[in-house]
C-alpha cells in the first residue's frame, strides 16, 4: 500500500483517522508538484465540477524508481503502462468529475515464494477529492486521498502461521523461552532461516491470506477461497459494515481485493494432518535446540549474581534443564503414535489447529498435541503452504506478473459520489480478463 501525508487543514481528528489508516504503508517519495482545481463557483459541493486527470508522466510524486536491471526496468514500465491504458479505455464515456485522479508506479524489490523470486510492483490511481472552500465558494483540492485504485503484479504473501505448540514456551510458569520457530539458533541461523527454513514456519492461515481483503465473518471460507482460487472479489468494510442497515447518506469506506492467477491453480494447498505431524518432528529438534540455547544464555545473565532473587531464578533454570528432556521425549512418543496407528483417511485430512496463542505452557501444550479440529474459527488455524505447482521458476523472468492483485478502495454517502461513479464504471467497464492473459 502506497500513501504519502502531506501538510492538511482537514480537522486535527480527521488527520487522526488518516494517520491510524494510513500508517505501515509503503510510500512514495513527495514532489512538490501541484494542480489548482477549475476556479469555477461552487456552493456547499462541487462534486460536479468538472474532473482532472493525470497519467504517469505528470505524477503527484517523484519519479517512479523501478528496481532491476535495465531490460526488467524496461518491462515492468512496459506492464505498468499496459495497466494505466486499461484504467483509461474503462474511462472512455466516462465523465470524471469531483476530484483529481493521478496515477503513479513503484516498485519494492522482490517477492519471494519459497525458492522463487519475482519483482514486485505496481501501479496506483490516487483520487483526491474536491471540495468547495466555504468562503471563496470555489473548488479546492483535498491533500490527501482515500479513493484508490491500484495494481500490483506479484505481491506480497504473508507466511509465518504459528500452529498451536510452536513458538515461545514456558515449563513450570515461571520463564519464558523464546523459540524462534524457522531455524536452530547460532553461527548459521540466519543462512537456514532464509534458504532452508522449518516446514512449520512456512504455514499460512486463511486468517493471514484474508488481512485487509474481508472482515466477512459470515462468509470467510468463501472469501478464503475466492482469493485462492482468483475467483471474484473480497471486501473488507473500513467504516461501516455490510451488515448494518444503511441509509444513502450513511458513509461508508470499503477497499475491494481481486485476485488476479492462474487458472485451474489455487496458490495454496492445505497442509494434512499428516505432513503436519512430520513437520512437527523435525520443529521438536529445533525447539530442543533453541531451549538449550536460550537456557545458557539466561544462565549466563544470573550465574555470577548472589542476590537471592537470582539464586531463585538459577533454582528454576536448574529444574527446567531437568525437566524439558521428559516433555520432549513425549511429544516424540505422541507424534510417531499417531503417525504409525491412526488411519490413512484420518491423516489425509486437512490439519486444523489451535492458534499459538492459546497457551504458554509446554505440559498443556502436550497435553493439545495431536488435537485437530473440522474448520477454522476464532481459536483455529486451517493451515496452507505455497502451492509449488503454482509457484514453478520464473525461467529468468523475474518481472512476468505470476499473479496480481487488484485493490479498488471506494467511498460512498453524502458528497463522495466522485468515488461511487468510479467504482461503478469499473464494475462495468474494466477489462479484467486482459489482466489474465499477463499472468497465463
């Protein structure tokens, strides 16, 4: 996500409400280029004074730095272009009024998927709305926009799921052990984390994949698979809900998601009960490895300390050294269990299971072990991996959109129908199957 705050005089509480919006997001850098809206008079709106736009080559913001080699940096322009003619012919009856819209383009280095490496990049049409100044009574331009449309060839996958019983752990209630979860700790952890990460650490949830794309509660499975499987869109309502009984006035703020992939493909597969019991063997002898590590390094801390507190805390490290070897060997013990005894259909189901967060504490953590549920919910994890049949080798086009998403954020309710008429243009007119064909 691309936004830049520049200097307002909107109200201080609605600068807030940007800020809390706006904020983690990648930007653009700022160029002091300006536009004046039609000083043409207006009174109380001027939702109907006539439109501006601008393409890439009159961009708000500096110019677009795209990362790559000559020839990578030549196509990703040529995409990105291809995308802004799009956005254009959608727009060929079309009137713009109420507001500005600018396009501009980034990139952000790569997306890595598993082993493969694509660039990341994108295109954006800001919407900055007009506004009539209540004393001039003419048109003026609102710094800073909500209304958004973007594309983005290769985005960003959020992998990192914590299954239930992996992570930060504590034996009898008193330390917490941090556990990184992709790697053994020491010389070479970070080499491993990145080139041969954990199984563990590469699950994602439909929670994960669904962030910022819907807050359907009621639907979420079927969201889920829309975004996997690049089959319609997905909704998440920003201000209001979908759910609530609304009047034409009332406001709302919706950023729409389509994903746009391969066809046939889903980007994801789900992970079964049984790869997810082998995965967890071999995270058990990182979670072995990374305890030992993290009990010397508190060791160290409290060792040449003769305070009473830190006699105590020693005590404690002593009794957890004892204590672990017997919960780990029982995790084992449980593990191959249901590996070697349960059946073949039982282990061919998808693995669903507690969320990390529900307990800190290794004994009832072992006690969970094994325990899998039929969907996910509030507590549970569905857990998902890349799909490899998905996400073969970019056979030295690191720059071919491999899949793209596309975001339209819209407003609507009393003076934002600049954003409404958009959104509703591009429900009708834009042109999404060329956007697969650049992905097939």
């Amino acid at each position: 996500m691309w936004y830049k705050l520049t200097n307002t005089n909107m109200k201080k509480k609605n600068v807030c409400l940007l800020v809390l919006l706006l904020s983690g997001t990648l930007s653009y850098a700022q160029s002091n280029s300006t536009l004046t809206a039609p000083q043409v008079p207006c009174n109380g709106t001027a939702d109907d004074v006539t439109g501006i736009y601008t393409d890439h080559t009159k961009t708000k913001y500096g110019s677009a730095i795209l990362k790559g080699t000559a020839a990578e940096k030549t196509t990703m322009l040529k995409n990105l272009i291809a995308i802004e003619k799009l956005e254009e012919a959608s727009r060929k009856d079309f009137k713009l009024t109420g507001c500005v819209a600018r396009v501009s383009f980034a990139s952000w280095g790569n997306s890595e998927y598993g082993k493969y490496i694509y660039s990341r990049y994108g295109y954006q049409l800001g919407v900055y709305q007009y506004v009539c100044h209540v004393t001039e009574h003419l048109p003026k331009i609102v710094d800073e926009y909500i209304t958004v449309f973007r594309v983005e060839a290769n985005p960003y996958i959020a992998i990192g799921t914590k299954a239930g019983g992996t992570g930060e752990f504590s034996i009898n209630g008193q330390i917490r052990y941090e556990i990184p979860v992709e790697a053994k700790e020491g010389a070479s952890f970070e080499n491993d984390k990145k080139n041969k990460p954990s199984n563990v650490s590469q699950y994602i949830s439909e929670s994960d994949m669904l962030a910022n794309r819907s807050n359907d509660y009621k639907n979420k499975h079927a969201d889920f698979l829309k975004i996997i499987n690049g089959d319609g869109y997905t909704e998440n309502w920003m201000s209001g809900s979908k759910y609530d009984k609304l009047s034409a006035d009332s406001y709302t703020r919706i950023d729409r998601r389509y994903l746009i992939t391969k066809p046939g493909v889903p980007l994801l597969v789900p992970v079964s009960r049984k790869q997810y019991l082998e995965d967890m063997l071999q995270y058990l002898e990182i979670e072995k490895a990374n305890f030992l590590y993290s009990h010397a390094q508190m060791v160290k801390s409290y060792v040449n300390e003769t305070a009473d507190w830190a006699k105590k805390k020693m005590a404690l490290l002593e009794q957890d050294l004892m204590d672990y070897p017997k919960i780990y060997e029982a995790k084992k013990s449980k593990l191959n269990d249901l590996l070697a005894n349960q059946k073949s259909e039982w282990l061919q189901k998808q693995a669903v299971v507690d969320n990390n967060n529900r307990t800190y504490d290794a004994k009832k953590r072992l006690e969970n072990l094994g325990k899998f549920y039929d969907a996910e919910d509030e507590y549970t994890s569905a857990l998902y991996v890349l799909n490899s049949a998905y996400f073969k080798a970019s056979n030295g086009q690191p720059t071919k959109p491999l899949f793209m998403e596309v975001q339209f954020r819209y407003e609507s309710g009393k003076g934002k129908g600049f954003s409404t008429r958009l959104i509703r243009n591009f429900e009708k007119n834009f042109d999404m199957n060329t956007l697969k064909k650049m992905v097939e």
